[in-house]
C-alpha cells in the first residue's frame, strides 16, 4: 500500500469503528505506539501489535466514547502523515466528561505503520 493509501484507510477505520483490525491490517507487527505520557500505570510506550492491542483495550474499557471529529489525513513526504482527533468521552469509573484534542504523527516503513506518536491540548 502506499502512504495515501495507508492514511485513508486508518482514518476510513477511526471513522467506522475499525480501528483493531486495522491494527492487524497497517501495522507492523514490532511498531511502537508513543503517548505523552503513561496513563493508569502503564508505559508512555507501547512495543508491538500485541501491547497496543492492550492499549485498545485499556481504553475501552476506561473511557465512553460520546463523539469526536477526525480531521486529515495530513501527508508529509513519503514516510509520514498526521491526523487531527477531537473527542468527547465519559470515564467510566467516574462518569467524568471531558473534550479533548490530539495530533497523531504516523511514521510508516515498507507499507506498514512503524510508529504512532500522540501529542494532546493539556
């Protein structure tokens, strides 16, 4: 697949709801996936398909998803693109809402997501 190719159908997957397995689909099976920080206990970082599977689940399990907006793909040369999400969500412990943003940078190698970075609006 090609950058384009690869961008459009992360993003077609985040909007449909098929974002795990789209994991098994665009990424490659030792990727990284980078948060800002570490949440709940858990590492900033991720190693391979299996733990950010879990990261998936984390959140799935922590958070509502109430509604949100995904703006991109943003390409940038042939090895990287960014995508724009903002997210309404309730915390399931809590009930909590909160709206948020965040920028994810996607660094992709021999037609594979390597690496995702996330950087969000504190």
């Amino acid at each position: 697949m090609t950058l384009k190719e690869i961008a459009d159908e992360l993003v077609a997957g985040c909007r449909e709801g098929r974002e795990l397995a789209n994991l098994d689909r665009l990424y490659a099976p030792d990727a990284l996936s980078v948060e800002a920080m570490g949440f709940a206990g858990q590492d900033a970082v991720s190693h391979g398909i299996d733990a950010i599977k879990g990261k998936h689940a984390w959140w799935a399990g922590a958070f509502e998803f109430l509604g949100g907006d995904i703006t991109g793909p943003y390409l940038h040369g042939d090895d990287r693109f960014a995508v724009l999400f903002s997210m309404k969500t309730r915390d399931r412990a809590t009930g909590a809402e909160t709206e948020g943003a965040e920028v994810a940078v996607y660094h992709v190698k021999d037609g594979r997501i390597v690496r995702e970075e996330f950087f969000y609006a504190m």
